[in-house]
C-alpha cells in the first residue's frame, strides 16, 4: 500500500511539474487568449498547441527511465554485481549493445513481476534503460533471452523512444488544434462574424476525447510498424534463429505477457496482447505474424 500511494504521488508531482513548465512556456513565449470576439488567432492558437502537444511529449521523454523505474519497480543492476546471472544479464546487453554501435552502454535492470516481458527506454541512446521482468529471467533461456534483448536494444538503436515522442507530440498537437476550431464554429454557428464567444471548455474536452481515439490509431500502427523493424534489428544483431526463438517462447507463455497492467508502458516492451476490433489500437503486432516475418525474410 505504501509503494502505490508512493508512486501515486510521484506521478502527481511529475504531471504538476510538466504543467508548471509548460505554463512558464506559454508565458515567456506571449501566447494569451487564442479566442476573440474577432475570430481565432491561429497562430496563437498553432503555438499554444504545439508547445502543449510537443512539449509535454518531449517532457515525458527527458523523464522516460525515471518514471519506468519508479512505475515499474526496476532495480537497476551494478555492472559489477557478483551474482552470476545478473552479471551474465548486464554482459549480454552490453555485447548487443556494442555490436549495435551505441555511443553509450545502457543501464540494465530487472523488474518483480511474473509477467514475461521487457522493455527499453529512455531520451537518448546514451541515457538508455533496458530491463526484464522477473518472469522472463525465470522462464526463458540463455539463447531466448538473447534474442529479447537484442530486439530491445534494436528499439535503442533505431532510436524509437525519440519517433515515438514526435509521433506522439505530431497527434497531440493536431487533436487540441482540430477540437479547438471545431468548438469554436460550433459554438459560433448562425452568429454574427463580429461577435463571436469562445466555446465552452466541455465541448472542447469531449472533442479531444473523441479525435484522441483516431490519433490513437495512427500511433499505434507506427507502434507496430516500429516492432517490426525492431525485429529486424534483433535478427541481424543476435541471429535471426535466437530471435524467433525467442518470439515463440513469447508466444508459449502469452498468458504471461502483459500482468503489470500498465497501458502507458505497453509501447515500451516486447509482446502485446492484440484482441478483435482492439488490434486497431494494439501497440504490437500478432506473435504469429511477427515469426512468419522473419521465417519468410531472405
């Protein structure tokens, strides 16, 4: 009870603390009221939404390993830890690491759940996080976890925490600026051009919640495209056979993949769990359709 209500505040003090910087922007930069009885003030408004939209994604990203090791628990590992399995964990990403030409080694960590899974993180690829569940250490190989790590230090690599950011920060912005012009010529329908109001804030709010579910879908595809090209890494970094291993290992234990049930880290680990109508919206493609991939690739 205490480590949730302490993560609770931590994500609290986190969002106050994005909000507070965002605001300072918005206010060294003189973006006031985008509204007026005149109209829209586009530009403001374009400004307004990009630093909202981009910034509180970049934001996030600045704080990326921080908040995954406070939501998911992660001890991070010492390089020169005496446990033999940890030290062959940390050996082993270090190896990928360098054959991946990473300018820096990344931090490596493990997480206390039973789920079978992993992720990486982090603003650069010099201030990388990589870690695995409890689970996966437990239940899986020497060569399957190979080819788990490999494939998340290919996310490192292709420099994905950094296109997923801009991804995400490109659809912030466009929703809050789309629901934005559609209140106002809603709220300002029949009236004279000379005296228009500003929406209401509630309008606004269920247009963002609305256009948030389209912008969902496009984030989400670029999510599955970008795990399979992170597949592709892993193949050419571990060897394409550790690399299907490692998915079918995935695939015999799905009913492990995802028990921390943490959707704002579901884009950071290795297996999904795509279901019906909701594959739209998943951030990974189907395992079988990921081992037919690489079985098919040349």
């Amino acid at each position: 009870m205490f480590r949730m209500g302490k993560r609770i505040f931590l994500f609290l003090a986190v969002n106050i603390l994005i909000l507070a910087t965002l605001s300072v922007t918005m206010r060294l930069l003189g973006v006031g009221n985008y509204f007026s009885a005149r109209g829209i003030d586009y530009q403001a408004l374009m400004t307004f939404c990009l630093v909202w939209g981009m910034g509180g994604a970049f934001i996030s990203l600045s704080l990326s390993r921080v908040m995954a090791k406070w939501m998911m628990g992660v001890v991070v590992i010492d390089p020169d830890t005496r446990e033999p399995e940890l030290a062959e964990l940390v050996r082993m990403v270090h190896n990928l690491a360098q054959a991946a030409g990473l300018p820096k080694m990344p931090q490596v960590g493990y997480y206390p759940s039973p789920e079978v899974n992993a992720f990486a993180t982090g603003p650069t690829k010099s201030r990388a996080l990589v870690a695995v569940s409890a689970g996966l250490l437990e239940r899986m190989d020497r060569a399957q976890l190979e080819g788990v790590l490999s494939h998340e230090i290919a996310h490192v690599a292709n420099g994905d925490m950094v296109t997923m950011t801009l991804v995400q920060g490109i659809i912030n912005a466009f929703v809050m600026f789309l629901a934005r012009v559609i209140a106002f010529f809603l709220a300002n329908r029949g009236r004279d051009s000379e005296s228009s109001s500003a929406p209401s804030y509630l309008v606004i709010f269920l247009l963002e919640m609305s256009l948030s579910v389209l912008g969902m879908v496009v984030v989400s595809a670029f999510s599955r495209r970008r795990e399979y090209r992170a597949d592709e890494g892993g193949a050419r970094l571990a060897g394409r056979d550790k690399m299907i291993n490692a998915l079918e290992g995935l695939q015999r234990t799905v009913a492990y993949a995802d028990l921390t049930n943490k959707e704002s880290l579901a884009t950071l680990k290795i297996s999904g769990k795509p279901k019906g109508l909701f594959s739209l919206f998943a951030t990974h493609p189907p395992l079988e359709e990921r081992i037919a991939r690489l079985k098919a690739a040349v």
